[in-house]
C-alpha cells in the first residue's frame, strides 16, 4: 500500500514537470548560485563569458571565480586551462570556450581538475545546405535561420538576431567556430550585394560567440553574375573578378572565412569544364583569399557516370594532384567513399593525401538515416569512422590523427558537418538529433571523447534538472532517475545507429534507397535511361548467384586504394570485416557467415534484429515516462512509433526483393514479413 502511495505521488509530480518544447537545447536555464567573477579585460566575448557564469553558476554560493586572458605556451589555439576557480586563456574566446567546459562539468557532476583543453581542430565548422529562398536542401527541421523568401527577404529583423544569437550561442557551447551559411548547390546571387549585406548582418551577431563565416560559392559566378565570356580559372579576366568580389566581401567582414566549393560534382559547374584540374580551381581562389587570410575548402565529392566504380573515382582524381595545392586549401572528404550511407568504411583519402591538407565532411542532418523521424545517434559512427586506422604511417594512424595535425605538419586542420538545423521549434524536428548537433561539436573539439560518454553528457543537460526539479524529496528519486532514465536511454542512444544500419543495409549494403529523398527502401529501382549509379541495382549487384558489390582484385579493385594490410585484409571474403562484407564482394547467398549461418539467413536475421531493436527502443522510451515532461515524452514516443513501422516496412521490402534472387525461405524462428512487395513497391516512400 505504501509503495503504491508513493507511485501515485511521484506520478502526480511528475506530470506537473511544465512542458519543454526542446528550443532550449543542451542548455536550459537553472537556478544560478551567487557568484563573484574577476577578470581584468574587457570584450563582447568576456562580457558573454562572463554573463554565462553569472546565470548559469552551479559551484558553491558567493564563491569567487577568476578568467584570466594570458599566453601560455601550453594552451593552443582557443583553448584552455581550466581550474576549480580560474581558467586561464591566450583568447578571449579561450575563456568563453572555459566557461561553457566548467558549466558543463557543473552540470553533469564532473569535478573541474587542473586540465588543459585544446581543440584537435583549428576549424570545426557547420555547413548549412540551405538554399537563397530559405528551403534547405536535406533539411528536416523546417526552413533555414538565415534565408527566407518575400518582399522582406532582406529585412533583418530584432527576431532574425534572437535566433542567430541563440543558434551562435548553442555552437559555441560545443567548440563550434565556423558556419557555411548557404547550400554547397550554390547560387550565383551568393556573391550578389543584397546578399553579401545580409552574410554581414548574420556575421556581426555570431562575432562575440568566435563563429567566422564561409560562403559556398558557384564557381561559374565570374559569367553568371557579370556576364563574363567563361569562367576559365586561368582567364585573367576571372582571376581580377575574384580578387574584385573577394576584396568586396573583405571590406564588409574583415575577418571572413573563406568559400567552399562543390565542383565538378553532380552537375555543378567547374575548372574541368575548361581542361582545367580541380588544384587550377582551388588555387585560384586561393590566391584571391590569401591576402586576407581566408581558406579555400574544396570538396572531393566527385563522380561521373563512366565505367568507374563511384566509390574510388574522388581517389583517382585527388591523389594525383596531391601536393598540388596551395597551403590556404583544403580537400573536404566526405567520411566515406560513396555517399553519407548508414555505414561505409572510411574514404581511402584519408590518410593518402600526404603533402595537402584534409578534412572530413559529416553528415549531421539524417538524409541516409531516416531523416528528423528515425532515433538514430550518429556519434557512434563518427567513433568509428575517426578511429579507423588507414595504417598510412603505421599501426596508429587513425583517420583522427591523420586529419588532426598529430602526424602530418599540416598548415590547416579542420572538420566539417553538414547541419540539421532549421526553424522548428526544437531546431532539429527530432528532440534526439540535437544530440548529434550537440555530438559534432564535441568531437570537433575533442576527436577521442567516446560516444558514449558525450551521450551521457547530453542526456543530463537535455533533461536532467527536470527529473530534479520534480524530485520533491532530494536524492533518493535522483538515484532513482539515474538508474532508471540515464542508462536504458544511454544505451538505446548507443545502439540506435547499428538498429538503423541493420533494418536498412546490414552486412555493408548500401545505396539501396528510393530516389531522390533517401528515406525509404527501393532496392528495386532502376527506370530505364536513369544514370546506372543512381539506381540500387548498381550497388547491391543481387542476382541468383548472390549479393554485393565486388571491389576485389577481380572487381573493379576499390581495394587497392587502400593501404596494406587492409587492402589484403578487405579483399579475401574470410578476413573482411563482416559489416563490410557486401561492400567489398559479391557472395553466393549459401556463403558461410562467421555464425555458422548461411548468407541468406544472416541478411534475414539482421533486417529482423534492427526492427526487434526498435520495439526495445519504444519500450525503454515508454519505461521512462515518469521522469520527463509529458511534451517531450509524447513527440519522441510518436516519432519511435512511426520508426517502427518503417522498420518494418524496410525489413519486408529488402528482404521479399532479394528473395526473389535467393529463392530460399525467410528462416522458420523468425517473423515473418508482414507487407506485400508489390504493395511496397507502389508505395509513396515520403508519405510513409
Ligand atoms: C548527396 C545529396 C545531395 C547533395 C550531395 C553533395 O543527396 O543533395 O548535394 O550529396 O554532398 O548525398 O553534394
């Protein structure tokens, strides 16, 4: 009877915790200590830092805290020393980037030891794929922050600066220190005045927080905006309209970033275009932005529809102009070798490209991962992906190190995500993406933190002073909360991504989407006079010997771009990793599988264990109802819901098309699929 009191109390409270809609992010507001802050400059940024201490102050009331801006050689860049009451810093932005680290720890129960911070990357940057009339391409959180479109387009208003002054604020929370503030399909209008003014407006507001701004720049600009007769980047014509546009943009903001270039990619425009090679078109740019200290980031996203295999195409273009390029340039590889897919192994790039700096795009929006719908926790995918090792110089030489300055000289580091934020409410559509947002960020800062661990650290921020709010009676419900909230949410966080990665494309499938948004199963889809590698087909090769795309030596041979021993130990079916199986070799459906199963089998069990997985997840949600706001509780809970049937829906259709090709049964101890294929196949994937 007792025990059923209590329940009925904690419920009660519970259901009084007042609705969060999220927009808050990773850094509620709570009841701040009193607190004396000494610091002897004075800046925009110190007056922030100092602002954060005073309203969010978790330490011992009326204690005395000290910032001190001063050079210490064993503090790099914008990091930090931090101490139980002083950071020290050579930047202003060094103590702002303190504070944020000591309020964390606050938070999170993490005491603040004597300890230098620095940022593994001197630029950890968000690209913004949102477009001039404020859609964004591959956005799933409503319309862009910066871009709208209408008679005002161009106002800038007091709540256009809130926002920016907000979004700027939560980036630099995580050590976030650049934003790319429109789509790498650029617009010629980009470079136009109107445009440049508004860049200007965003960039004066975000200044105070350390965030530089970058342009995506269309490289045909020169002949689309001013009528020049090409765009050659060897027409001395070109090279004076740069340097003229680039002197523009200075004028307005002196401390600028720099373009980024999507080229020769998917039909953008670019210096192949007049026989030119990808280091004539980065470096003329490079030239233009050199005098003011701005950067070139060059996209490697590159392919064509010839006979090549897609994924070693941005390889044989790259490499040979390794060394090529000047030292204010540098290649931005996407993490894999295809596409942002739900697993890849990392692009063979990394680590190869030894005389030119590299840096690596990840996707941060949820094109390939089940949009702003899916719970899917990417960090755990970037841990693996940064602790690859390409063995370029050694066992050791993770893809982290090799981009991170720890084993070339390189003149510039740097790591970029491709955002997903937009104007919903909570920023991110989904309450969970802001942990990826969020996750970026850390690792940005700090390439080795664990997923797990910066899980943790989101989930306490997140939701964490609710659960103590609505703790009427002090530590006993806290306990509890840890027990029954952090560590069940912690783990579905952590398994998320191999759920989604085994109901969409276990094994090392991938690309086997329906066109265009990416969202939903189309393993099937191959219209006559499609580009061969834009359809499934190409990718999951299925036919009735077996399954996968064969990369060995007597395939298109992808494996040889990779340093030994991976190159041998990718190219013999006994030694490849398993979860890259049918990335690097076409197997018969009998193959024998490490389990003992057959191939077959184990593709059935793998789809059927990421949708069990997402039933787990809806019920470790539902298990944690009493301990967050209802509003909160009921979005994620529809979402999972939603999650779950489109597991399903991705389980059936993969696995009732290539049985066609298998013609073996689904096996006897698993569910069976409970859609029709001709029913999926007509089915309208966005609407799912
Ligand atoms: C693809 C996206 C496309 C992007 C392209 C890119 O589908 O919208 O423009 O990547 O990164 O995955 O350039």
């Amino acid at each position: 009877m007792k025990k059923a009191i209590s329940i009925f109390i904690f419920a009660l409270t519970a259901h009084c915790i007042s609705a969060e809609s999220g927009h808050q992010l990773w850094l509620r507001n709570s009841k701040a200590n009193p607190v004396t802050i000494v610091c002897k400059k004075k800046s925009a940024t110190i007056y922030l830092a100092m602002e954060e201490l005073q309203h969010g102050w978790q330490g011992a009331a009326n204690a005395s805290f000290v910032l001190t801006v001063k050079p210490d050689k064993a503090i790099k860049g914008d990091g930090f020393k931090l101490s139980a009451n002083n950071i020290q810093a050579n930047t202003d932005l060094g103590i702002l980037y303190g504070v944020y680290e000591l309020l964390r720890r606050q938070r999170t129960g993490r005491p603040a030891g004597n300890e230098t911070c620095n940022p593994d990357y001197e630029r950890r940057i968000l690209n913004h794929w949102d477009n001039l009339n404020g859609t964004i391409e591959r956005g799933y959180a409503g319309l862009s922050v910066f871009w709208r479109e209408g008679d005002n387009a161009f106002v800038v208003t007091e709540t256009d600066r809130q926002l920016w002054r907000e979004y700027a604020r939560a980036n630099a929370s995580v050590g976030i220190n650049g934003s790319v503030l429109n789509n790498v399909n650029a617009s010629p209008d980009m470079l136009t005045a109107e445009i440049l003014n508004r860049v200007k407006a965003i960039t004066d507001i975000l200044r105070p927080y350390g965030i530089k701004t970058y342009l995506s720049v269309k490289f045909s600009s020169p002949a689309m905006i001013d009528g020049l007769n090409d765009s050659d980047p060897l027409n001395p014509e070109v090279i004076k309209w740069w340097n003229n546009k680039v002197k523009e943009i200075y004028s307005l903001i002196p401390d600028f970033g720099g373009f980024l270039v999507k080229a020769n990619s998917e039909g953008q425009p670019g210096p192949q275009d007049y026989g030119r090679n990808h280091a004539d078109g980065a470096n003329m740019l490079a030239d233009a932005l050199k005098p003011y200290g701005g950067l070139v980031m060059w996209r490697a996203f590159v392919y064509k529809p010839s006979g090549e295999d897609r994924a070693k195409q941005a390889y044989n273009e790259f490499m040979p102009l390794d060394g090529q390029f000047r030292d204010n340039v540098i290649i931005q590889v996407k993490n894999g070798p295809v596409d942002f897919q739900p697993r890849e192994p990392f692009s063979p790039l990394f680590g190869a490209m030894k005389k030119t700096s590299v840096m690596a795009e990840l996707q941060i929006t949820q094109e390939y991962l089940g949009h702003s719908v899916h719970l899917v926790y990417l960090a755990p995918m970037w841990e693996e992906f940064l602790q690859s090792d390409t063995y370029q110089t050694g066992i050791g030489s993770t893809v982290a190190r090799c981009t991170d300055g720890s084993i070339y000289p390189l003149k510039h580091t740097a790591i970029a995500g491709v955002a997903n934020i937009g104007l919903d409410t909570n920023w991110c559509g989904h309450h969970f993406a802001q942990a990826n947002w969020y996750a970026f960020g850390r690792l940005a800062w700090n390439n080795h933190l664990t997923s797990e661990q910066i899980a943790g650290e989101w989930i306490k921020l997140t939701f964490g002073q609710i659960a103590e709010k609505a703790d009427p009676s002090g530590t006993v419900i806290k306990a509890e909360w840890n027990l029954n909230f952090l560590k069940p949410v912690k783990q579905m966080m952590s398994d998320s991504r191999e759920a989604a990665v085994n109901y969409m494309m276990p094994l090392g499938l991938h690309h086997i989407f329906a066109p265009e948004h990416h969202y939903g199963p189309g393993p099937w889809w191959a219209p006559g006079g499609v580009r061969k590698d834009w359809t499934p087909p190409y990718y999951h090769q299925a036919d009735s010997f077996g399954i996968g795309f064969n990369r060995t030596p007597s395939g298109s041979n992808a494996v040889s771009q990779y340093h030994e021993p991976l190159r041998s130990l990718f190219a013999d079916p006994q030694t490849c990793p398993e979860i890259f199986l049918l990335w690097f070799h076409h197997l018969p459906w009998n193959f024998k599988m490490k389990s003992g199963h057959t191939l077959w089998d184990e593709i059935c069990y793998h789809y059927d264990r990421g949708l069990q997985e997402v039933r787990q997840f809806q019920e470790a949600w539902d298990r944690a109802e009493p301990y967050i706001d209802h509003r909160r509780f009921t979005e994620v809970q529809s979402k999972l819901r939603e999650q779950c049937r489109n597991a399903q829906i991705w389980k059936d259709a993969c696995l009732l098309y290539f049985q066609q090709f298998s013609r073996k049964p689904v096996p006897y101890d698993m569910e069976r699929p409970v859609n029709d294929l001709e029913d999926l196949i007509k089915m309208d994937f966005r609407k799912l």
